[in-house]
C-alpha cells in the first residue's frame, strides 16, 4: 500500500474536529428562532395564603398554579377547561389578581400602556365554588378594574367615567358623570402616564367606603395628528399631546363616597398649572395623602386631606436646585402616627421616618449610595427591606434594616442584580437574580436568605454553544470625575491588533445602563463574534451616583452626554488596539438623540451612528419630561437652542442612517423630519428608514438586519 502524507493529515484534522467542538457564529436568525438564548421567567407570581403560598400563569396551559413554600407542592387552581364562557367561548388568561380575601379571582385582558393595565371584559371567578361569579362587560372601553379592600366590589373605569359593581348582585353604581374625550376620571392623559409612570387613576379607602381618582380636563391641551398611511385616504389620529411651554390637563383629586355617589373636592391650592404625581390613602379612611409639584418640578409638597371636607394641610416640602424627583416608596404604618418618605435631601436617595405632622424621627439608611427601592416592612418587628446600590452602583443587593436604622444587614451575596418579590408575611422572598454573563434564575429562600428551592436554574447551555466573550467592566475618567463602563471583545481579542467600535448608548437624566446584569443584547454579542468591541457607558447625568451626579445636565441636554461618549472614544483609543477611524454610536429614543448629536459635534471621532426614535429640538417633546430638566422654551431659550442638533448639521462627515416609526406617540416623526429637512439644507448625505405604522422603538427584525448591514458597511 502506497503511503500518501495528504490522506494522512487530512485523517488527523478530521480526527482533532470530532474531538473538539465547533463553536457556532450567532446570526439574526438564531436570536428570533432560538428560545434557549433566553432568560426564563416566572410569570404573573403574586402571594396568598398570607405568603405560605404563590400562584403564578403558565401561559402554554392558560391556567393557574399554585407552589406551597413549604411543601414545595404545585397544583392547578384554575385551568383551560374552566375558562370558558356559558356559550363556550375561549378565555385567554392575560392577567390576573386574588380578591383581598383570596375568594376571588379577577381575570381581564391587557391594554397596551408604560406597564400592566388592566382593559376589556372584565371576570370575577369564585375560587371555591369554580364558576364565574361576575362577568362585567360594555360596547365601550373599560380599564383599570380593582377589588375593594374588603372584597366584595369591583371598582372600574368605563368610558372615562368610574364604576362600582357589587359582586355577588352584580348591580352597578356609576360615581362620576362627565367622562368624555377631554373629561378623564380616573384614567391618566398621556403625559402623565408617560412620565409618572402610573396607570391606574384611582384608589379604594382602606375601608372600602371611597374612592380618591384624579379628573384631567384635556380640552385646552393641543393635539397633534398622527397620519395612517395604510388606507386609501391616510384619516389622521388625534392624541392630546402637550409639548415644552404648551397647556397641560387642568387636574383635580375628588374623593367620592360610594353609598351617596357625592364627590368632595380636594383643596390643591390657588395654583392651577401643577402636577399631581401620586395620591395615597393613609391607614385612617378620612386622611388621603396628595403629592404636589409646581410646574418646574423643584417643589413637592406631600398633603394631607380631610376627605369629608377637601381641606388640606401641607407637612413636608421637598425642594431641589434642579427638580426633585417623584417615588413610590411612602408607606404609611398600621399604627396611623408614623409614614416612611424617602428623599435624596442629602444628596443620595436614602429612607426617612416622619410622624403624621411632617416632624422627622428619624433618617433610617444613610451614606454616599443610594437605595433603590423599599421593597416591604415588617410591622410587627419594624423591620424595612429595601435593596440598594450600596456596593456598587453596578448592582442591586437585598437590604434589611431595623426601623430605628440600626442592625442593617446584606441578604443576597451573590454579586449581580437582584430583583425581588418578598412574601406577604415577610417570612420569604422570591429572587430573580442574574449578573452579566450568568441568565436570570429564581430561587426561593427564607428571610435570612437561606436557600428553599430553586424553582428556575441559569441554564447557560444553548448560549456555551457560541462561544461568547465575557462582558468586563471597568472605569475611566472625564473632567476628573470617574464613569462606569462596560465591554465585549471579540472571542479572539488580541491586544495587538486595532478593532472597530460600536458604542450602545441611552444616556438620560436618571437611566442606568452599566449594571451587572442579564440582558446586554444578543446582537452586539453577534457583534462581537464578528471583530467589533461593543462599549457603554453611563455618562453624567444618570443614576445610581448622587444627585450631584445627575443635576450637572440641567437646563443643558446633551452638552454632558456627548462630552462623555467622546471622552469614551479618547479612552477607546487610549487602550492601543481600537481603531480610531472606526468607532460608531448608535442609540433609540434618548439614546438617538445622543446618537444624533455625537456625528455632529464629535465628528472628528465618530465615523458612523445610527439615530433611531431621536429627539431632534426640546420643543418637539412632551412637558413634564422636557421641563423637569430644561424647563420651559421660554425660560431657557439659548438651552433648547444649543441643545439641538439642529444647530450642528454642517458638522456631519460620518455615514448617519436616521430611524423612526411614522405612528411613534412618543417621540413623533416630526424630530426625524425636521432633522432631515436641515441635512438636506446644509447638502449633507445620510441614510433614512421609516417604519410605517411602528410607534416608538420595536422594529423589528427587517430594523436588526437593516442595522447589522450598516455597521458592517460603515464602520
């Protein structure tokens, strides 16, 4: 037999490719069509039982499961079988809530808004007897459905106008009368649900004898049209949409009694132009606390309200340089003479006890980080669970901490994010917790953080398969103050070579987008297993860092921002193995405005962007956003004007491709269109993609394949 040195190293390659595996290149398609790439989630998760049990949706089955804690026992409460109509119809389960008693179930469907807002027919199920106990039901639009405390109503909005329904006689009882297109009770204008991010606009007295819901009287807000271009004729659609110095809602509070359907009033004070950001009932049924902000968002007061008369008395005021911002962490304590507030009056985000006149007891977290969230207190041993930024703006840790703000102690350990939801009893908390390379799991522990159960493991698997590079995070410095960033190399960096850049970025006031958390995108780890470093940072202005941090941008939009994205590119190319005339940013909503300024004004470092949803002037944007930083055009005229790119287009020598959905409700067409028409003037050439239809963001996967061809072309 003749020897032949070919047949033989090609048996020896052959050999060496069955022993080591080859890993996979991601492509658009894999990211679509590959479910193992994804976190898994439990879904719909709320506590009964007084937290010795969870239900949570199984969406595959359209049913209903509960876990017991102790037992770790799961078991079906309601399935596909029983939900369905007398006549046979189908009921998708889309979202859920227990009756405080737990003997109910309401199952309604979901209106697209900023979170979870209830919407359509409306079933109340009997848990026990297994049959449906109400089924509310209208031609026109209903929203916003809740139990009464004591449950044994249904409180809703149905054509702007709030309802009660008696659940065991079924019989309604209309509150407000004067719900129209411009009359809003209990249901937010766009604006505030937008900026404030609440949805439901009203709430139940603890003894579930009122109702407190905000009115909007719309009429002197302008419209803008949004044009359909998919019919013969292209109707506009009309939306109250508010820009910067234009009218906002007049907003009024009304408590109404259900048994006289009588509203009372409440007393905001002889200014009219305010925001009324959050109203709350405290543990007395007579108090209700109201929240108010002047127009500049620098003054918030929180009021106490006499339901049966509307007088009010004002017991703390928050005032800022800058603007002070609104959160949801008031808790009012069973004892009706004690409420937690939380303020950033020191400079950090931190917890405050106060007696029911405003009088401060005591500050309960404080140091130069920053809470979070408070997630519960436990009444009966004083105890606040929050989490916190206290190790590092990079995560979120679960804290504990005694009332008095003594015998403060760290829960999680695990370095990363973790999100939870604590159990009604305090004596478990369900954890989400992920950390940038590692999927979210969900695991059960007691409240000294001993681990029960892990009911979903990080499986990392499908995503081993490809091989990706680790993400690292670092720090660099811009006018001597230090900013944190993240990075994916290519799988096979080599320091000495010189790579291209995509900067990701959103950049504004109060966002965070270096964390050590699941969720960087599937595409810029296509990125960079195709030769890219993929980098971010979290410029001044946004959150996690003090209010120091964030107020420097006030009254002057992107002027920070840019002069951070390029000081990132400075350091970028500082490091030796990143090519300098190939670094691109790329952005959506405020990340496109970011995005869109930086190929002007660092065009001598931006060789390429891309520009989706971008706001283009400050004029073009909603009031309470655009103010709450900029304040009115009329007051701050050189900070709108300077903040546009508009002022910068003959600044352009990069490749820019633009990015918007006709129908955006958010940030309109009109930013792209007056960005193009003043490229246009000044001869500048760039790419443009209009989504016809697409509101603000999500385009899809024809945007993904669209973007991955211009980064691969341009930079």
């Amino acid at each position: 037999m003749k020897f032949s040195l070919t047949k033989f190293l090609i048996i020896i390659f052959l050999s060496q490719s069955l022993q080591t595996p080859q890993t996979k290149k991601l492509t658009i398609d894999d990211i679509y069509t590959n479910r193992g790439l994804r976190s898994k989630s439990i879904n719909g998760l709320k506590w009964f039982d007084n937290g010795n049990k969870f239900s949570f949706l199984k969406y595959e089955e359209n049913a209903i499961y509960e876990h017991d804690v102790k037992s770790g026992e799961e078991k079906k409460i309601l399935g596909n079988d029983e939900l369905k109509t007398e006549n046979g119809e189908q009921i998708a389960l889309r979202n859920y809530e227990w009756s405080p008693d737990e003997k109910y179930f309401l199952i309604t469907g979901l209106i697209p808004a900023r979170t979870v807002k209830s919407g359509g027919t409306f079933y109340v199920y009997d848990v026990n007897e297994k049959r449906f106990q109400l089924i509310i039901d209208s031609e026109d639009e209903q929203v916003n459905a809740q139990f009464s405390p004591d449950g044994k109503k249904l409180g809703f909005v149905r054509a702007n106008n709030i309802y009660v329904a008696d659940i065991e006689s079924g019989e309604e009882k209309q509150l407000t009368f004067d719900g129209s297109e411009v009359i809003l009770n209990g249901v937010f204008d766009w604006v505030y649900e937008e900026e404030f991010k609440i949805i439901t606009g009203w709430e139940w007295s603890p003894d579930s004898k009122s109702i407190a819901f905000w009115r909007f009287d719309q009429s002197n807000v302008p419209k803008v049209y949004i044009t359909e271009y998919d019919s013969l004729y292209f109707p506009p659609t009309e939306q109250y949409y508010p820009k910067a110095g234009a009218n906002n809602s007049l907003v009024k509070i009304g408590v109404a009694d259900i048994a006289s359907a009588k509203t009372v009033w409440i007393d905001l004070g002889e200014a009219s132009d305010i925001y009324i950001p959050r109203i709350k009932f405290t543990k007395d049924p007579a108090k209700l606390s109201v929240q108010r902000l002047n127009r500049l968002q620098n003054k918030l007061d929180l009021m106490m309200a006499d339901v049966n008369t509307g007088k009010t008395s004002t017991i703390i005021t928050e005032t800022d340089s800058c603007w002070v911002d609104v959160y949801d962490n008031l808790t009012f304590l069973t004892d009706g003479k004690r409420f937690i507030w939380s303020s950033e009056r020191d400079g950090f985000h931190h917890l405050y006890l106060y007696d029911m006149n405003g009088n401060l007891i005591k500050q309960i977290t404080k140091g130069k980080w920053e809470i979070d969230k408070l997630i519960s207190f436990d009444e009966d041993k004083e105890v606040v669970y929050y989490s916190s930024l206290e190790r590092s703006p990079l995560y979120r840790d679960f804290y504990s901490i005694n009332l008095d703000g003594s015998n403060k102690k760290r829960i999680t350990e695990q370095k990363g994010t973790h999100s939870i939801n604590m159990s009604l009893n305090s004596e478990y908390f369900v954890d989400r917790y992920s950390n940038a390379n590692e999927k979210h799991s969900t695991i059960i522990y007691d409240i000294d953080g001993t681990e029960i159960k892990k009911l979903i493991e990080a499986d990392m698997s499908a995503n081993d398969e490809y091989d990706f590079s680790p993400i690292e995070f670092l720090t660099f410095t811009t006018d001597g103050v230090e900013l944190n960033a993240g990075m994916i190399k290519p799988s096979d960096f080599d320091p000495l070579k010189k790579y291209p850049v995509l900067i990701d970025n959103y950049s504004g006031p109060g966002s965070q987008i270096v964390q050590d958390a699941w969720g960087m995108s599937l595409l810029h780890r296509m990125y960079a297993q195709n030769g890219y470093i993929i980098f971010w940072l979290d410029n001044r202005g946004t959150s996690g860092r003090g209010k120091t941090f964030k107020n420097i941008v006030y009254k002057n939009l992107g002027l920070y921002e840019v002069n951070d994205m390029i000081e990132g590119a400075k350091y970028l190319i500082s490091t030796g193995y990143v090519d300098s005339s190939r670094i691109g940013i790329y952005g959506v909503s405020y990340g496109g405005y970011v995005a869109a300024l930086a190929i002007l004004k660092g065009a001598d470092y931006f060789k390429a962007a891309i520009a989706g949803a971008p706001v283009i002037h400050w004029k073009f944007y909603d009031t309470i956003y655009t103010e709450r930083y900029m304040q009115t055009p009329e007051l701050n005229p050189n900070g709108y004007k300077e903040s546009s790119p508009l002022e910068y287009v003959n600044m352009l020598k990069g490749k820019l491709l633009i990015i918007h959905g006709t129908a955006d409700d958010n940030v309109h067409v009109q930013n792209s269109i007056s960005f193009m028409i003043a490229l246009q003037k000044a001869n500048k050439q760039f790419d443009v993609m209009l989504y016809p239809e697409a509101m603000h963001g999500g385009f899809g996967r024809h945007f993904l394949e669209l973007m991955t061809e211009f980064i691969y072309k341009n930079l």
